[in-house]
C-alpha cells in the first residue's frame, strides 16, 4: 500500500524583549543558575503579574508577518501542571483566544509553491531548566528562564515530508530574525520544534493517529526523525498494530524515537482564565502602527539590493543570510555610496576573518562609519587594495581609528610625482634591456618596469600615475 506522511509543527520562540513577561528579570540567555530570578518568575505567593507590552508588540507583528487576523480582544489563561521546572504549578498561556489566528507562510520545495496554513500564535512564558547531576543522583533546578516571553506559533497538519518542513522552518526563523522578534537559536533553545506525525494510505481524507515529538534541537535532527517516525508508524500498522496517540522522544544518538509518555489532551490542564491580568485589548492605530513599524523583510532586500544596488543575485543572498551583515551593509553604504565595494568587503575579507577567527556573523561588531571610511580612501586612491585589507583586518580585531593607523604602518600612497618621476628614471637606467625589448614591441617588458618602479616605492605609488610617466618617458626615448 502506498502511504502519505501529514505532518504538523508547533514552534516555540523565546522573544528578543530585554525583561521577561510579566517581570522585570533580564531575558539574556545563561548566567550563574538563579540569579535572573525574583519573586514574580520563581512563583512566590502573593506576587502580581504585570504584562511587558513589547511581548504583545512583537506577537503582533509575528501575526502580520505570516498573514494572521489579530484578535482584538485577547486573553491569558493557565495551564496547570505539576513539574519541578514549573514554581507556580501553572503557565500562563492562551488557550480560548490566543492572539493571531488563520494565517499562512509560503514556502517553495524544488521549484514547486506551496501555502502552510498558521493555525494560531500565542503568547506564554517559559519555563525553567531541569539539570541532571548523575554523580549526586540528583536533579537541580535553574529558574533562569522561567518567565522568558514564548510565542508559540502551530501549524495546520499541512506538510508532507521532511524537505517542506525544513523550508518551513527557514522562512519562519529568517521572518523572526528580520523582525528582530527572536535571534532563533536551535543550539541555544530560542527556537524549538515540536513535531506532530501521522500516515494514512494515499487517497484517504480522514487523519491518521499521531505522535508528538517534542524539543528536537536541530533542523538535521528533525529531518531525520520524520523519516524514521513516518517508517515506524506504517511498519506497525502494516503488522496489524495501532498507532497509540504519544510524545515521543528522538534519541539522536541512537537515530530513534520511544514513548515518553501517553499524550494529555487539554483537560489534563484544566485550564481557566487567568484570574491576574486583564484582558488585552489591541485598537486599530495600536495594528497600524505595528504595520507602519514592519521592517523590511530578508526578500525584499534582497530584490532591492539587485535592482537598487545593483549587486548579484548570489551577493545579495549571501549579504542577507545574517542579518547583522545586511544591516552593517546597509549603514556602510548609505555612509560611503559605494555599495559594490562594501559588499565585496563584507562577502570576501570579513567573511574570512569571521571564519578564520571562529566567530560567528551574528557576533561581529564593525562601527560602519570607519569602515565606510577605509572604502572612500581605497576609492580614492589613497590606500591600495592590500592597504584595505590590512587596515579592515585591524579594524576587526581592534576597533582601530583608520586614519591613525594607516599614518602609522605608513599605508598612505605617495602623492608625490616627483619621486616617482625620479625612481622611472633610475629604473631606466638600471634596466636598459628591457627599454630595448619594449622599443622592439614587446609589451611584456612594459609590465616588468611597471614592477619594478613600484617595487622600488614600496607598493605606495599609484599605479596610473607609474603608468602614465612611464609611458611618457619611454616615448621620448
Ligand atoms: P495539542 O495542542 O494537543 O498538541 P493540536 O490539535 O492543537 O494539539 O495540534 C497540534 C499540532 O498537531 C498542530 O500543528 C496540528 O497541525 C498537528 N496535528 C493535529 N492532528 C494531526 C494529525 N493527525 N497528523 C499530524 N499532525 C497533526
Ligand atoms: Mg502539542
Ligand atoms: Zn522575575
């Protein structure tokens, strides 16, 4: 029997906002177990939450990006369950009206389009991290991340293999980027997928039972895991067995998944309204302004950066890859107007350094003023090409003042043409073969004195100006 896979996603993001949701602890990701804690996020009693509204600002451009409706009138309710990760017993959550509904991201898999239905995104806090001390055979809570902002964004059940997924999960992390919603870090946990899988025989409408897989760090791993979920359901059903509806944990090093536990459905929350906050009302110039404040997509830089700019298709995506190298190619450029000269910057020698030093692109920090500055000297004549590098190296590893540095390694080129004149005259003399080869038309020797005079400068001459005196001199001769 032929079979299809139908696959949905629920999406965790831990929210870029500077305090947590409903408390005013740092969100930043680590530190010392406990310490970014307080009464409110370690789930004291008596405590009172108050909503962090940039949470509400950036579900809300979540929604529009992915083509959501708003809900106008939104609530938060809990969700009781009882775990050590877990202080006040509950999360706040959004189970009757969460905050976007009905939305769609596209995406497209060899060539071919397809529409991935959003069923909703809403807004919840995170919680803590269990860590499991296996020498004291005992298990430490770290509080750190309780309270973080989550948008949890689920999908229709509208994907049918692991390659649409995957795309899937490309847009929605480059949308979240662009909009400086979440930095989507798999690694660091900023970006979370849970992966609802079933089968059915090709033909049938109806939905087969599925299994969950929960927290799967990473997109190779996902891949892997709905090929070898898919495999395992139909081998159990082709024996005659039954799919049991579960969550399912993906052992990565065994390239398996097992039960973790019988899945609870949502009267095992018992959830109800959350009784602390009130209910948020979103006004219409609160969504238009939201709209007015959209930044510009990865895409559609991209097409500027190709009909505007005037760079390749290859360079464009490369400069939009990470959003911190477009936007340094942005102040760079609008600084210098010299777009092409700052990409090629970007996409040949910091892509090098950032590899070489180990780094990460989203980890740099270049002041694009100085290095529009080093641009509108080379430009200028003022430094050459390997004087670019070396300054533009210093200026990552340093933060050096480029002007003063190349005063002082003595980068500058010569501007003056009476050295040169001099050095052409002395390099005539020293060279009279050569004079004698280019007199009988070979060109090559031309180049070879062209060499040697900016030897003797030291690289630092102009090469038009060697050129044109050299040129000058040899037709008098
Ligand atoms: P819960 O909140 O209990 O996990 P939902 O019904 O909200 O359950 O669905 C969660 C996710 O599971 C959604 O992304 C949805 O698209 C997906 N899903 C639901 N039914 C199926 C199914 N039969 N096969 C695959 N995915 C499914
Ligand atoms: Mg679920
Ligand atoms: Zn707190």
């Amino acid at each position: 029997m032929a079979w299809e896979t139908v696959i949905g996603l629920e999406v965790h993001v831990e929210l870029a906002t500077k305090s947590k949701i409903f408390c005013s602890c740092t969100t930043e990701f680590g530190g010392e177990p406990n310490t970014h804690v307080c009464p409110v996020c370690s789930g004291l009693p008596g405590v009172l939450p108050t909503l962090n509204e940039s949470v509400v600002e950036f579900a809300v451009k979540t929604g529009l990006a992915t083509n959501c409706e708003i809900t106008r009138f939104n609530k938060f309710d809990r969700k009781n369950y009882f775990y050590p990760d877990l202080p006040k017993a509950y999360q706040v959550s959004q189970l009757y009206l969460p905050i976007c509904r009905n939305g769609h991201v596209d995406i497209e898999v060899n060539g071919t389009k397809k529409s991935i239905g959003i069923h909703e995104i809403h807004m919840e806090e995170d919680a803590g991290k269990l860590v499991h001390d296996p020498w004291e055979d005992s298990t430490l809570v770290d509080y750190n991340r309780c309270g973080v902002p989550l948008l949890e964004i689920v999908s229709e059940p509208d994907f049918r293999n692991a390659d649409e997924v995957i795309a899937y999960l490309e847009k929605l992390r480059e949308t979240l980027i662009y909009l400086g919603v979440s930095d989507c870090k798999m690694q660091e946990g900023s970006m979370r997928a849970d992966v609802n899988l079933s089968v059915r025989p090709v033909g049938q409408t109806e939905f087969g039972t599925r299994t969950e897989m929960k927290n799967i760090n990473s997109f190779k791993a996902i891949s892997r895991a709905i090929v070898y979920e898919a495999k395992r359901q139909i081998e159990q059903i082709e024996m005659g067995k039954k799919v049991l509806q579960e969550t399912r944990r993906w052992d990565e090093n065994k390239d398996a998944t097992y039960a973790m536990r019988s899945k609870e459905n949502a009267q095992d929350y018992r959830y109800f309204p959350e009784p602390d906050l009130l209910p948020i009302e979103i006004s219409e110039e609160w969504i238009e302004r939201a709209k007015a404040e959209m930044p510009e997509t990865a895409a559609q830089k991209r097409e500027r950066y190709v009909k505007e700019l005037g760079l390749t298709e290859y360079d464009a995506r490369v400069l939009t890859a990470e959003r911190a190298l477009a936007l340094l190619f942005e102040s760079a450029s609008d600084i210098c107007k010299e777009p092409k000269e700052v990409c090629n910057l970007i996409t040949g020698e910091l892509m090098r350094l950032i590899s070489e030093s180990g780094t990460s692109a989203d980890r740099i920090d270049i002041d694009p003023e100085k290095m529009a500055r080093i641009i509108t000297l080379t430009v200028k004549g003022r430094i050459n090409r390997n004087a670019e590098k070396e300054v533009f190296e210093a200026l990552f590893r340093e933060n050096i003042e480029p002007e003063q540095y190349i005063k002082e390694k003595g980068l500058m080129m010569l501007e003056d043409d009476d050295l040169v004149n001099d050095t052409v005259d002395r390099v005539l003399s020293e060279n009279p073969k050569s004079v004698e080869d280019f007199k009988n038309g070979k060109e090559k020797a031309f180049g070879f004195l062209v060499g040697q005079t900016m030897r003797a400068l030291k690289g630092k001459a102009n090469p038009q100006t060697v050129n044109k005196i050299l040129r000058e001199k040899l037709g008098s001769m």
